[in-house]
C-alpha cells in the first residue's frame, strides 16, 4: 500500500523546530532516527569544473526498522529539486522535502506508519556548488612546473560532510553498499573506492560499503603486491617520480597487516592519492585514501625524517582499513577504537617493518605530548558524551589519537605473550562488516574480566595517576593519585586506577627481562601498595621505557639516587628511561612538586647524553621556558637562559656534521639541536648554515642541503631581506613538497595565491614562536575570525591548532583577559570550544608557574 504524504501542517509537538518552508520539522535530535535503515544507494554525479557546480540523482533504497511517520536523513547546501518516493512494489509518488539547516537534516512525513519489514525507496535529484572549502565535494587545483594550472574535484567526507555530496544517512552506524557513476570530460579520470565497471565519459563503478570520489588529470604508479591486491600510488604528472617510496612502503605494510591481522584485506585495489590542496594530514577511505602531497610524496634522494614522516601516515592509514572501515564505532563517542587503533599500529608495525626509520623515539614523542594535554582540567575521557556537530568535530584531538594509543601500548605491555594479538584477530573476525562499541573490544581479549575492569578506569575518567614511591629501608610504598595541572584550588578528582605497574632496579635495569610487573588497583578504595625490596638496592626506576601512561614521583631521596646513578653512568637506563625521568622531573616541576634547582640537578648529567630521545625532551623543555621567558620579556633571564641552554648543549652541537646523515635518530638529534642552537644564535651553527645556503646558490641549487637540515638552512637565510626574497622565489618555483614546506614556514604569507590556505595552521605555528610573530598572529585571529571559521569548521583540528599555537605561550593576566573577552564575544562562533577553555588554562598555569618560579630564576641565574 503506497502511503500518502502529508502536504499540510498536521499536529506536532510544538517542541519541532519549523522547517524552511514554515512548517514543523518533524525531528528534534542531532542523531537520526533509528526507525529507517538505509541498505544501498544508487548515485549519479556530474561535475562542471568549469562553472565550480555539479547536479546529483540519488535512488536510496531503505528498510523499516521500526513503525514511524517520518524518514529524516542528511543534507546541507545541496538545492533539492525533485523527490519521489515509492513504497514495496508500489508506484512512485512525488513527495515534499522538508529541511532544516541547524542540524542538516531533511525529512518526509506521512499520514500513516510505514510498517516494521516495509522497504522503501526514496528518490532526490539536487543541483550544488562544488565546495571552496575543505569539505564536501570540493574543487581544488593545481599548477604544473610550466605554470600551466589545472583543477580537479575531490571529497572529503569525514566526519560530517558526505551530506554535502548526496543526501544521506550520514552516521557511522548507518552502513549501506554505494554504487556511483561519474560524468567527466575527456582528459580527466576519475576513481572511486572500487574499480571501474565501465570507461566511459558517464563511469560506473563496482558497488561499494564505503563511498569516495575524485576527478582529475592524475599520473599513477601501481604495483602489483603478493597477495594479489593492485596497490598503486597517484600523483599530479610532475610529481609521478616522488610515488616510489610510498607505493613500496603500502605494498610491505599491506603485506604486515594482512598476516598480524590473519585477514586478508578485503577490497580489489588499494589507491594512493596525493591531493595539492588537502587540510587533513590523509584520510582512509577504503580502497580510496587520500593525503596531503606532504605526506605521501618523497624525493628519490629524501632523507630518513621525510620517509618516517611518509610511512608513519601511510601505516596509520592502512591500518585503518581494519580498523575505522572493516569494523567501525557505532559513534563518535568510541573514536577511538578508530584513531587509536591506527595510532598505535602505525608505530607497532613501523617498529617491526621499518626499523631503520627509527619510530620508537617518535612514538617515546607522542606519549610524552599526549600526557601534557591530559593533565589539564579542560581534558575529557576517552569515551565522552557526544551530543552536537562542534563536539564531533573536537573528537578528533590528543586524547582520541595519542592517549588512545598509549593506552593499547600500556594494555599490550601488561599481557602474557600473544594474548593482545590474539583478542585483536576475535575482535576483527567477529565484528567484521559491523559496528562496535568500547566493550566488544575489551570482550574479545582473553581475560575478559581482568582487562575490562582495569580498562574502564582508563577510558571512563580524564587524566592519568601520578604514583608517588617512599621507601623506608627494604619497604617501598606506591601511593597514586590524579596528576592535575591547575592554577588555583580546583579539587583534584578522587579518581583512581588499576595501574599495570613496571619497574627495574639496580641489579637489573637494561634487558625486558629485567622488568617487573604488577597491579596497583584501586579495590575497597585503597590508593596504596607496599613492596618488599632487598636493602641493598640503590635506587628503583618505574615505568620501564615508558610504556605506562603515568608520571612517577620517587620523593627527595629516591631522585637523588637515580641522578647520582646517572652522573656515574648514564647507561644504567635505557634511553626511555632516561628521558622519562626528564619529561617527569619537568610536569613534578610544573605541578609543584619539585623545586627547579632539582630539575637542574637532573640536567647536571646531560652533557654526557648522546642518545636523541633524552636529548630532544630536555631540549623541548627548556625551549618552552625560554619561549616563556622571551614573551614576558624578561630581557636579562632571557640572555641567561640563553647561555645556560647553549652552554649545557655546545659540546654536542658542535660535533655534529652537516653532511648527509643516514641514521633517523641522527638525523633527529641533529635537526633538534641545531635548529635550537641557530635560533639562539649560536655561531658555529649560523656559520655553518650561511655557508651551506651560499654553496646551494652558488651551484645553481644542485648542490643538495640535507633534507633534515633544510628547514634550519633556510631558516637562517631569510633572516635577511634579500635571503627572505630569495626563499620566497624559490617556494613558487620548487615543485617537490616537502623542500616548499621547510621554506614555507619561515614566515608569514598569508595570501592565498602564494602559500595554500591548508597550510595556514603550519603558519601560525611557526610564526607565533617569535616574539613580535606571537602579538601578529593573535591580533591577526582576532580581526580575521570570521573568515577563518568559514575556511575551517568551528571545532576543526586547524581551528585548534591555529588557537593553540598562538595562545599556548601567554602568561600575563593582561593576555587572559584579552583571550577569554574575545571568545566569550564569540558566542555561537567558538566560545564553547573545549579547546579554548584548555588555551586559558594553558594561559593561567603559564602565569602561575612563572610567579612560583622567577625569583628562583633571577637568583639562580
């Protein structure tokens, strides 16, 4: 029976909003009704890239879950031009489309229930712009060496704009098969998630679970992998040659997951694309990813931070293709059985493929960053409550991606053998094609009961413990509490954990067998646990290399025996261990805990430190105070922390070469400790980059700097007018992209035309670490917010970004005032951001921690 629909107003709750056409919209939730289930949409697309519109003609074929009135899916800035709607074997039937733009939703009402089994098919044909944003289905371009310019359509779906491409039911529990067919001109190709049925100018494609869509005038390399799967690598045709590295790097990773996972991965092809203009770092479409030029394309000749830049985001991706796409959360909520996951396999699996690109001080990086942010108030649990389009969006922040993996890296670290490798392969078997929540995961690991109790304290609660050791002869006492940065009496939760406990003494301290392992739980609301230990043992280290996601606090007496143990020999700790006690001594240092006379002491026994990971986190901490220092402009401490930074550090900066430098961890070291030693003017370090910089002109550029001291090179360079002329020509012209990001980011060019708007947040990041940059770049949001936010979403990762870089090293109460006047006046434009309510506890720790702590400074310099 083919149900009527409802032209007229009926009787509604007046709790429904009013529709564009005046009448009540009959829905009131940002998440759609469960009532309807979309199984397979049939789409039709023609894009005109030459008037920037395209008109679309979707057939969506649906089932009746349970007995409604209404089908309310997604749409937003799409001109709905015809609607029909058939019900069973009925005819079609013209129907009304209600919208309504707040929540980009539109629906169809009827006059009597649609049945439970019914199956229904609902018919829209619209016309659109193509999007200028990020977003959607958008236009983008290119330029080629010759300066010829071309322009391409891509998407970008993720998480909530496939409802500017198509009308849909765009939520991640809302799985359906997608086939599309694509109208293009001739000189274009176009490709989709799976391979073409046809190759015509109107180009069909084999039906699909997930939908993605690009046309353009590409040039591919493809190789065909062992397990028969087509992986191939695309690119604009001047950049073909820069395709190499990733298409080995995907076929190897590929080859890794398949066997790690015992699943084969399941679609036809697996395409590589390289877009100019992209904002995300890549997207995982499957079958289909997407990425920034940047993170996909290396030179022939690239250095080892380029490729484990490039193979960093190509393993997260792939493993994505597991994890976000065979399996997927049921909602956002649960982001991170997607982003963790593929955060913490793109390490794991790095670590086993690709050693020499040495990701475990990259990974060491990450977990240290994901701690800071977690110790702020304004952090969140893992799992939160999602309940708008901005909070969707902030998802997409630290604790998702890094905490989430630090946390399977903890989890991992704590079970016997295979135990995690194998819940992961039940996980994927069970789940495979479905949606899942937290729990289905933590119900395929093996001790079902042990994990998801201990589990639940991590994702539940924000922050991490702080385990506080005393030790009373052979006796020591772990008593753990919530790490919580704050500037005034905020009551720390009484949140407590079951904490995977790790810990090496000095009769065994190197080797895993070395580790000792326990639990300290949080039962009957004990906070503490006592252990028994030999009088003779020295000293105790927690947390071996780090793989806990907790900081340790050994008291007076405890750090005391750890740092004469280090000014004896430094290799008593692994490099983990070493610079996990100078990340810990920093955050006691900003809790108050620990004076900074002892961070120093700690410091005492970093001339004799060669390894990168101790040496980048002291360099990094110190940088941060001194940035503090330079933006009170307290003059005379800035010039003494200045010597003290380059005294501490002269002797390594000294040996370093500044030829090519195989080794990643070399060439890390050596990037970092330049690259500060040039910024604080050191002058073996300028010397020697002005000189590299003149024998690159004068060999007409053939000549190659380094690629992991190129940034520094071109740095120093456009100190001067004419050098900064220089850079900027030689950014127009260059073609290969990751030598126009390291000049890029020298300073500010915030014109379109000549620095791509994506890479407006690198801009803002590099520029805001001087002193007049700072002021520039927070005056510069201040007057220009509102085109930002038409550019990057309210809630982005770029509007993020760009806040934090700017505010991050503020630390007057003239300066809070000004951000927190400025985005309250915001209102509905960004003032309920959570991360603007972490920039002004950023603001307040930095004043509190520099009241605490200057008269100490003044003294001690």
């Amino acid at each position: 029976m083919q149900v009527p629909f409802v032209s007229i107003t009926t009787p509604i709750d007046p709790a429904y909003p009013n529709s564009t056409n005046g009448e009540l919209f009959p829905w009131t939730e940002l998440r759609l009704p469960a009532s309807i289930r979309p199984l397979h949409y049939d789409l039709t697309l023609n894009p005109d890239l030459k008037t920037m519109t395209f008109t679309g003609h979707t057939v969506i074929s649906m089932s009746v879950q349970h007995n409604t009135k209404r089908i309310v899916l997604h749409s937003a800035e799409l001109n709905i031009t015809k609607a029909t709607f058939q019900l069973d074997d009925g005819k079609p039937s013209d129907v009304t489309v209600l919208e309504y733009k707040p929540r980009q939703q539109i629906a169809v009402k009827f006059t009597e229930e649609l049945k439970a089994g019914q199956h229904l098919v609902l018919t829209l044909d619209y016309s659109a712009n193509l999007s200028h944003n990020y977003d959607g289905f958008y236009n983008s371009s290119h330029t080629d060496k010759n300066g010829v310019k071309s322009v391409l359509a891509a998407t970008q779906f993720e998480p909530l704009a496939a409802r500017k491409a198509f009308p849909c039911f765009d939520e991640p529990a809302f799985k359906a098969t997608f086939l599309v067919k694509i109208s293009r001109e001739s000189g274009y190709m176009t490709l989709s998630n799976m391979p073409k049925v046809t190759l015509l100018k109107l180009e069909s494609f084999h039906p699909t679970h997930w939908l993605r869509f690009y046309l353009f005038d590409f040039r591919f390399s493809s190789l065909h992998s062992q397990i028969d799967r087509g992986v191939s690598v695309y690119s604009v045709p001047d950049k073909k040659e820069h395709t190499r590295f990733a298409l080995k790097t995907a076929s190897k990773l590929l080859q890794f997951y398949n066997n790690f996972f015992d699943k084969t991965y399941s679609l036809k092809k697996l395409d590589l694309v390289a877009i100019p203009d992209f904002l995300a770092g890549a997207m995982e479409n499957w079958g289909l990813i997407t990425f920034r030029e940047t993170s996909l394309l290396v030179g022939n000749n690239s250095s080892r931070l380029e490729q484990q830049l490039v193979a960093s985001v190509i393993a997260h991706e792939l493993a994505h293709q597991w994890f976000g796409n065979l399996v997927t959360m049921s909602w956002w909520n649960d982001l991170w059985l997607n982003e963790g996951f593929a955060t913490y396999m793109q390490y794991m699996s790095l670590q086993r493929e690709f050693p020499e690109l040495d990701t475990d001080n990259l990974f060491l990086a990450m977990r240290f960053r994901a701690l800071a942010k977690d110790a702020l108030n304004s952090s969140h649990p893992v799992i939160v409550k999602v309940d708008t389009a901005e909070q969707v969006l902030e998802m997409f922040d630290s604790v998702s991606y890094e905490k989430g993996a630090s946390i399977l890296l903890m989890l991992n670290a704590s079970l016997p053998g295979e135990q995690f490798r194998k819940g992961i392969i039940e996980y994927l078997r069970k789940f495979s094609g479905l949606n899942t929540v937290t729990e289905d995961l933590w119900n395929s690991l093996t001790q079902v009961c042990v994990v998801s109790e201990m589990m639940k304290s991590w994702m539940l609660q924000k922050g991490f413990p702080l385990i506080t050791v005393s030790r009373s002869k052979g006796q020591v006492t772990l008593t753990q509490e919530h790490f919580l940065l704050t500037a005034d009496n905020t009551t720390r939760s009484s949140s407590l954990w079951h904490i995977p406990v790790t810990y090496v003494n000095d009769s065994c301290s190197l080797e895993p067998e070395c580790k000792q392992l326990f639990t300290l739980k949080t039962a009957s609301g004990k906070t503490e646990r006592t252990l028994k230990l030999p009088d003779n043992v020295k000293w105790l280290k927690l947390n071996y290399r780090n793989t806990g996601f907790y900081i340790v606090h050994y008291g007076d007496e405890g750090w005391k025996a750890l740092i004469d143990a280090l000014n004896q020999n430094i290799s008593v700790l692994t490099h983990e261990d070493r610079a996990s006690l100078i990340h810990n001594m920093f955050a006691l240092s900003r809790l108050g805990r620990v004076t900074f006379r002892q961070v120093l002491s700690l410091l005492n026994y970093i001339s004799n430190e060669t390894d990168t990971a101790p040496v980048t986190e002291a360099l990094s901490q110190l940088t941060t105070i001194y940035k503090l220092l330079d933006k009170r402009q307290e003059l005379g401490l800035v010039a003494r922390m200045k010597a003290y930074i380059l005294n501490r550090f002269d002797s390594l900066i000294c040996k370093q070469t500044w030829g090519e430098e195989l080794s990643a961890s070399k060439q890390k070291l050596r990037s970092a400790l330049l690259e500060s030693a040039c910024s604080l003017d050191h002058p073996y370090c300028v010397q020697n980059a002005t000189e590299l910089y003149k024998q690159y002109l004068e060999s007409n550029r053939t000549k190659q700097i380094p690629g992991d001291l190129q940034r520094l090179v071109f740095t120093v360079a456009a100190r001067s007018d004419e050098g900064w002329v220089q850079v900027l020509q030689m950014y127009a012209h260059a073609t290969y992209d990751a030598e126009k990001r390291k000049m890029l980011i020298l300073k500010a060019v915030l014109n379109g035309e000549t620095v791509q708007t994506q890479e407006l947040p690198l801009v803002f990041s590099t520029v805001s670490n001087g002193f007049a940059g700072h002021l520039f770049t927070w005056n510069f949001i201040q007057e220009n917010w509102n085109r930002l936010i038409e550019k990057f979403p309210v809630g982005s990762s770029a509007i993020q970004s760009i806040i934090t870089s700017t505010t991050s090293q503020f630390s007057t109460q003239a300066h809070l005032d000004q951000v927190q006047g400025f985005f309250t006046s915001l209102k509905e434009r960004g003032s309920q951001m959570r991360v603007v309510q972490e920039a002004l506890e950023t603001i307040r720790l930095n004043q509190c921690w520099m009241d605490r702590n200057l008269p100490a400074f003044r003294q001690w310099l």
